[in-house]
C-alpha cells in the first residue's frame, strides 16, 4: 500500500484523544447547507459561463477559453497555500471558520460581476476583466470550500459516519446545483430571446448569490457549535512557503493521496471538456430549445441528487473504491453512447423522444456519479487519517487541497481544450444562435458532439483504471484509527502531569 520507505513514525500526534459520539442529525444537516454555495456558483458558472462569454458576449471561443483557465489555474495553484493556512491557523473561532466567513461574501460578489460583463468592452479589454473576474471568483470559492471540506473530515472518526457527513454535503450541493438551473433556464434565461437575451445574466447571478449564502450562514453557524469536535491546529515552524514546500512534500510521499490525485486529475478533465461544451451541443449537435435542455439538465442533476441516499446502500455492502469505480465507468458510458450513436448515425431520435432517451440516460449516469463522488470525499477523509499516522500531523487541509488543486487545475486545462477545440473545428462566436446554427457545416456539429461525448469520456474510463490502485479499506482503517486513539492517550497521559 505505501513505497517501500514509508513507515508509520512513533512520533505522538499533536491531537488530544478523541472518543466523538455520532454527529445529531441536525448538526450534519446545518453543516452540509453550506454545500448549497458550491452548487450554486460552481454550477452557474460551468454551465453558463462560457455560453453567455462567446455567444452572448462575443468574445472568441479560443480567448474565453484562456481567460477562464488562467483563473482555475491561478486558484488551483493558491489552494494548497489556502490548505496549509487553515491547516496551521489559530483563532478563538478555530482554524477553519475565519476562511469561511471571507468566502462566503466574497463568492457571491465575484458571481454577480462575472455575469454582468460591460457591453461597451470587446476584444482584449473584455478578456483582460473577464480574466482578473475568473481569478477573483474561483479564489473566493476556495476559501469557503476547501476550509469547509476539511472541516468536515474532522467532525466524526467514524468509516461509515464519513460516508454519511459526504452524503449530506454532496445533496445540498446538487439541490444547489438545481437551484442554478432552475433559477437559469426556468426563471431568468427562459423564454422570447432565451438564452442570448444578455439583460437577464445579473439578476439570474444576484439571486443564485443570495440563495448560497444563506446556505453558507447556516453552516457557520453549525460549525461554531462543533468547535469542540475540531483537531487543534497544526504546528508549523518557519516561513509559509517553506513550510508549504515541506508539507506538500510529506503529502505526496502518501500513495493513497497520489492515486486520489490524479484520478481526480483526469476525472475532472472529463468533465469539464463536458459541461464546458453542454450549451454548444445542446444547442448545435442535439438541436434542442432551452426548455428541452432544462429538462435533460435537470435529469442529471435528479440523478446526482438521487445518487446521495443511493450511496448508502451501496457502501454498506462494498468497499469505497468499488463504488468509486462503478460510478467513474457509469458516468463515462453516459456521456458517450448517445453522441456515439448519433455520429454513427444509428440514434436518429428528435423532440421529446430525444429528450426521455438523454433524460433517461443521464439520470442513471448521475445517480452512479453521486455515489462515486461520496466515495471519493470520504476516502479523503480516510487518506488524511493515514496521513498523520504515516507522518504524526494532520493536514485535512493540504489533502483537500490537493483534490481541489487536481480538479480546478483540470477544469482550467479542460475549458481551455473546449476553446480551442471550437476555434479549431469552424465555430463562429456571437451572434444568434439559431442563426449560428444554421451556419455551421455538418462537420464542426459533429466534431462538437465528439469532443463532448466519446471524447471526454475516455479520460474518465482512464480516471477509473488509476483508482484501481487505491489500497486503503475499511480493515486497515480500522487498524489506524485503532493506533492513533492509543498515541492520543498517551500523549493526554504525558500532558497531565504538566498540567498538574
């Protein structure tokens, strides 16, 4: 399981013992609200971002791509700094919530203004605020998720508790999820002009801001009355990027952390090719209107939301990682056999026939999704507790970190293939899309539903054959838990007598 070098260290953890009753039901539901941020702006901003940029906007597909990947790379390389700060912060409201309360406000801002893009700029003026909005937002949502996240790893100790505490989060997130479309397609983007109707985008941002931030107060306020179930912070000698230097390293020396990395690397660049490209193939390559691709987004995201008490069931009678790989492979036969079928020219379905098929397909794509994703948070938590066993500190932070700097680094990597890709195949920004559409020639339509389906799901069939590699199960779990219980007791029992 670990390189032949690592071996557990007797170094005594800086924790105290920890003997956690089951988290109240109502706690893990006041925490897992604040999911309702996440879904909300990172959904907003995935599926209708590049969509409102190049063909609202007009900005060209390549330069929309760029701008929006310099701010996940930007954000994905300041995340293990985030990571390691409330990893090592001290303040009377612990080390997490200080970070929370900045990204709370911060997000919803940076929402607002990245959906509000002046007429009066084009070309590089354009590119050059779209740019410095796209670090601004994804930045703010770091420090609200990755202190949220991590925080949720040290709320219980427990395998199957872990599995639960992911659940909840992973729900609200795609009730948040919902919330965006809804809010999107069904209130705001709807209708004469529909999606190219420019005037709607702030007020649509403004009110998904509002909905996630009182998801957001809720969890603070959860997460001020569990202070007592939070790890201490970590110790930390010398200056920050030295120390970062330092922990990043010790992370890494972890082969369960390694596997998780880059799985969730290509699995995210599956999916942001994907929903990247949604819009465009919704509307070239499906040729559907937005109330049919409201309803076919709103079956994956019942699909994801389905997923969560799915997920359950399913752990209690298989291990993580065999959960994990179901979902990766589900979710990449989703994504591609429809758009297979249709580029071979054996899925000739249109109108509402079209839509159930698609509705249908991504509901049970979203549902094994759901459960992999709830598997993959938990077996974070998991890797974490290795960790301090491996090396005598906790970083829930740099580990949550790590799978963020995988995923944002991979989404900015897959926005800028999308650009590029439609540069490359012909497409032609701005303007209106029905127009547009007539315009394109058969083969930039089914370059773009190549690209959007087989295309990206490769990459998460190749995510799935990298997590074969994970070693960590619910036995040899149990035995680290077991000797980190017993290095807390000693080190509570060696403090006592200093004490006295």
């Amino acid at each position: 399981m670990h390189d032949g070098a690592e071996t557990p260290i007797p170094a005594v953890s800086s924790g105290t013992g920890r003997s956690l009753p089951p988290l109240p039901f109502g706690t893990k539901i006041g925490y897992a609200s604040g999911a309702l941020l996440d879904g909300i702006a990172n959904q907003a901003v995935n599926i209708f971002i590049f969509f409102y940029v190049t063909a609202v906007c007009g900005l060209p597909a390549a330069l929309a791509g760029v701008a929006l990947a310099i701010g996940l790379v930007v954000d994905a390389v300041v995340d293990p700094l985030i990571g390691s700060m409330s990893d090592g912060w001290t303040s009377r409201l612990g080390r997490r919530l200080p970070f929370i309360l900045i990204g709370v406000p911060c997000t919803g801002l940076f929402m607002v203004l990245i959906f509000s893009l002046p007429s009066a700029l084009t070309g590089m003026a354009l590119f050059a605020w779209l740019t410095f909005l796209s670090i601004g937002l994804r930045v703010s949502i770091s420090l609200f998720l990755l202190p949220y996240n991590a925080v949720g790893a040290e709320l219980s100790d427990s395998y199957a508790e872990r599995s639960s505490i992911a659940a909840w989060r992973w729900g609200f997130a795609m009730l948040g999820a919902l919330i965006a479309i809804v809010l999107g397609f069904g209130v705001f983007l709807g209708g004469e002009g529909g999606l190219s109707r420019r005037a709607a985008y702030a007020p649509f941002a403004l009110s998904a801001a509002l909905v996630g931030a009182v998801g957001g107060i809720i969890a603070v306020r959860a997460l001020l009355a569990t202070r007592d179930r939070q790890h201490a912070a970590a110790s930390g000698d010398g200056a920050i990027h030295t120390r970062l230097w330092r922990e990043l390293s010790e992370v890494f020396r972890n082969q369960s952390f390694r596997t998780l990395f880059v799985g969730a690397l290509l699995l995210f660049t599956s999916l942001s090719i994907h929903s990247t490209l949604g819009l465009h193939a919704n509307t070239y390559f499906w040729r559907m209107t937005p109330g049919q691709m409201q309803i076919v987004t709103l079956s994956l995201f019942a699909g994801l939301l389905l997923g969560a008490p799915l997920a359950g069931p399913f752990l209690k009678v298989m291990e993580k990682r065999t959960v994990l790989l179901i979902g990766m492979v589900g979710l990449a036969l989703a994504f591609s056999i429809p758009a297979t079928l249709r580029l071979i020219g054996i899925f000739p379905f249109t109108g509402i026939t079209l839509v159930t098929i698609l509705s249908a397909t991504v509901i049970v794509g979203g549902a094994l999704m759901a459960a992999a994703a709830i598997s993959f948070a938990s077996m974070m938590a998991d890797a974490a507790d290795e960790h301090e066993h491996l090396f005598g500190a906790r970083r829930e932070g740099l580990y949550y970190a790590g799978w963020a700097f995988a995923s944002k680094a991979a989404a900015g990597f897959g926005s800028l293939v999308a650009g590029v890709a439609l540069q490359a195949i012909g497409f032609e920004s701005g303007g209106d899309a029905a127009a547009a559409a007539a315009k394109l020639s058969p083969a930039t339509i089914d370059w773009i539903g190549a690209i959007y389906g087989p295309g990206a799901s490769l990459l998460a069939l190749l995510a799935a054959t990298t997590c074969l590699f994970y070693r960590l199960d619910a036995r040899k779990h149990a035995q680290i838990i077991g000797d980190l219980d017993a290095r807390r007791a000693i080190a509570v029992g060696a403090a006592a007598p200093l004490a006295a």
